[in-house]
C-alpha cells in the first residue's frame, strides 16, 4: 500500500455539497449517527444560544486565563498559534465549570454517541480540549493545521463560542473522504505502529470550510480529511470540543 494518502486518493469519494452536512433541525441521534458514518461531519449552526452560551464563554475565560497565569489545574498543549487546555471530564472539580461540564455529559450527547458506536463499549467526551486559536502568522504544515485524519480515530463533538468563518479559522473538512480514510489507516496499522502513521493528506485537497455562528455544533469522525483554518490579523476563533473513544481502539493506541 502506498505509505501516505494524496488529495487525489480522496477526490472521487467526496462532496463539496454544503446541504449534506448541514442540518437545520436536530434529525435524532440515529439520524445524525448514519450522517457522519456516510460523510464523516454533520453540522448543527446555533445549537446552543441564549445564557448557555454567554456562560460557556465565560468559563472559557476562566479556563485560558488560569492557564496563561500559569496557575490552571489542567494540562495544555501549546502550538505556534494555539493553546489547547486539556480537561479530563470525570476529573473536573465538583462545582467547577459546571456548564461547560454538563454539556459534555449532555443527554442528546450521548444518545447519538450510543448510535453511532452501536454497543461498542466506548467513553463519553474522555478529553474535553479548550482551544483560542489566535493569528497565524507562520507556515504551518503539520497537524492541526495541515490536512489529516487521526491516527486515534475518535468521534468529536465540537462548539464554536465565537461566530467563525474562513476569517479567523474555520475548520476545513472533506465530506466522504472518510470512507477512503478508515480503508487507509486500517490497513496501515496492520502492516506498521499506528503511532507511525503518516496522517497527512498530501497536496490539494478539496474540502469545505465549516462556518457557523457561535453556538454552531459539529460531530465528526477523525477518518474525515481536516483541518484548522487560517487566521488573520486581529482574529481568533474561540471553541471546546469532546473526544469519545471506543474502548478497544483507545486500548489497541495505547499499547502500539
């Protein structure tokens, strides 16, 4: 097999169709379960609004302030432009964020997770990542950045709590690629460590970027093509996500 996936592999399989992944409703979790198996994304534009939303925003203050004055309880990842601080839900202080973690536990949350893992044992939003997304202000060719898939596979739940769009960062995605994707990495990771994995998708790439007004929400599956869009001067795009992660396929990474 080749050793590395090229935007030409995925070409035939995806559709730069805006109205298959875009929902105006909420269909029900089985609905939305076969969307993302079918196109690896389904979009929900101002899922949340209202005082939910004015709170989730400032619990992501609280959350990046702490962390930038270095006294936050969370770990965090630090890229050229981003900062990633990164919750353990079941570790979240009694109290603490109690918006922020109630969305993660949510009930519609976990009824679509229950569909699309259909009785594989999995957890629900194990990681909860808090990400301001600032400037770009150099090349950035590796992951988030770049176009890839996951070499975990994970299924994401994924909030913008800024209004975002192709200005200040908005992720990019390749409805359908996912179905080329999951064939790729299975077979790579019979042949080599999964943490070996060339998981960037070479050359052009065709996708869509995912716009939407703060409070949009999107579910995917990390064998779709994506990436982090680029941000321009005085913009950041402000967003929380949650990884679930079928328990065997976290076990099978782990021990790689």
């Amino acid at each position: 097999m080749s050793e590395f996936l090229s935007g030409e592999d995925i070409r035939d399989a995806v559709s730069l169709e805006r109205s298959n992944i875009y929902w105006s409703e909420w269909p029900g979790p089985q609905a939305i379960a076969d969307a993302v198996r079918e196109w690896g994304i389904a979009v929900f534009p101002g899922f949340l609004s209202g005082e939910t939303l004015d709170v989730l925003n400032s619990e992501f203050d609280q959350i990046i302030d702490l962390h930038r004055d270095g006294n936050g309880p969370f770990s965090s990842d630090n890229y050229d432009n981003i900062v990633n601080v990164r919750l353990q839900r079941e570790s979240i202080p009694q109290g603490a964020i109690p918006v922020t973690a109630a969305l993660f536990a949510h009930a519609d949350l976990k009824a679509v997770s229950d569909a699309y893992f259909h009785g594989e044992p999995y957890t629900l939003n194990r990681e909860i990542f808090v990400s301001n997304l600032e400037e770009t202000r150099t090349e950035q060719t590796k992951p988030p950045f770049a176009d890839h898939f996951d070499k975990l596979n994970l299924f994401k739940f994924f909030f913008y709590l800024s209004d975002t769009d192709e200005t200040n960062g908005a992720m990019r995605a390749a409805p359908g690629s996912n179905q080329v994707i999951r064939a790729h990495r299975l077979k790579a990771v019979e042949e080599i460590r999964v943490k070996s994995v060339d998981n960037i998708v070479h050359g052009d790439v065709p996708s869509l970027p995912i716009t939407g007004p703060a409070g949009t929400l999107f579910i995917f599956d990390t064998d779709v093509c994506h990436g982090a869009g680029k941000v321009s001067a005085g913009k950041s795009r402000r967003t929380m996500r949650g990884h679930c992660t079928g328990t065997e396929t976290l076990q099978n990474y782990l021990a790689a």
